[in-house]
C-alpha cells in the first residue's frame, strides 16, 4: 500500500466531513466514535462534493439531494444514488492522517 497525508489529524473534528486532496484525487476524512474514515469527496448521483454534508451513524449525506452513503462500504442506503463511492484504507501515524488512493476498498452491494 501506497499512504500519503492528507492532513493533520488535529484539523478533523469528530463527525465533521474533513475536504482535502491527496495525489490529486479529493477525499472526506471523518473521525467518528467507530473509527476514521475516508471516503471520495463526489456524490456518484451529482458532482457534488460530501464534505459538504452531515456525518451521522458512520453515514455522509449529501446535502444537495440527500443520499446517504455508508462510510465502511461506499455504498447509499438513501435514493437517489444507487451506485457506490470509492472508500480507501485510512491510518494514523504520529501526527497525520494517511490516505492510501491507489488501492480503494470494493464492497459488494449491502
């Protein structure tokens, strides 16, 4: 696996959507009470970014129409998306949140 930071972890606020860009791609960082996350930063409905959107039950939404995607899958479970965004291993070393982008987690269908 290929990590790089994508910010300080002091810089994400537990169950806040964190935007930031690693190799170019755009990511959500989130810190939830079940662990940290990364997800795309793209509803696969809308070119519309997630961070924007509330965190709740290691879910994102996205605040334009609402589709909740599960932070551990990438899959919705709220229409009008019915398709998955990409989620990519997380770590945490020192001071830093790692993001691996080259090798994003592919879950089946929930």
């Amino acid at each position: 696996m290929t990590f790089a930071r994508a910010c300080a972890a002091a810089d994400v606020v537990m169950n806040r959507p964190r935007a930031a860009t690693v190799g170019g791609v755009p990511v959500v960082v989130i810190s939830t009470d079940e662990g940290w996350f990364c997800i795309h930063d793209e509803c696969s409905h809308a070119e519309v970014m997630l961070s924007d959107g509330d965190v709740e039950d290691c879910h994102i939404e996205c605040y334009m129409h609402g589709s909740r995607f599960n932070l551990r899958t990438g899959w919705p479970d709220q229409l009008p998306a019915t398709m998955p965004v990409p989620i990519y291993p997380i770590s945490i070393e020192g001071d830093d949140v790692l993001v691996d982008i080259a090798h994003p987690y592919h879950f089946e269908e929930n």
